[in-house]
C-alpha cells in the first residue's frame, strides 16, 4: 500500500496483484502442510492447478474435482464441482 498524492487529494493505491499473491500462497502452505490429511478426506493424492483468473482447484485422479480456497477464518474450503460428464 502506497500513498500517493499531497493535501486534500491523498489516496490510497493497494496492490491488488499482492492480495492474490498472497491469497494464492497461502492456500498452497495450507495444501502442502494438510496435505495427508486432504488426501486421506479425498480417498487419492491430488494436483493443484491455478486457472487464468487465479482460481485454485484440485485435480483427482488427473480431473478437477474440489475447488480451494481459505476462508476469513483461515480453514481450508473445498466446493466439490460436478463432473460434467456425469450424471446432474
């Protein structure tokens, strides 16, 4: 966060690019420490792939299965995604 500006026309500039990179490294230290115990809660090991908008999802058994994310409460969210070759 920077201040940028004098007198009455201060504002604060905030990196947006710094949030996600650290949203994003966060969620990979709270994978990679609970690693054993997702995979055991998953029933198989996992990827973590990042899409183009920096969205996190974890890739079972070479498909995307479970979005992740970590809430304001710092817990490690995961939203399973249907598979869209099967059944709705």
């Amino acid at each position: 966060m920077s201040f940028i500006g004098t007198g009455a026309e201060d504002w604060v500039e905030l990196d947006l690019d710094l949030f996600d990179r650290q949203r994003l490294s966060k969620l990979r230290a709270v994978l990679e420490q609970d690693r054993e115990q997702i995979v055991r809660s998953l029933g198989a090991d996992y990827e973590v792939e990042i899409d183009e908008i920096g969205d996190a999802y974890l890739a079972v058994a070479g498909r995307r299965r479970y979005k992740a994310e970590v809430n304001r409460a710092d817990r490690l969210m995961l939203t399973c995604i249907l598979d869209p070759d099967g059944p709705l």
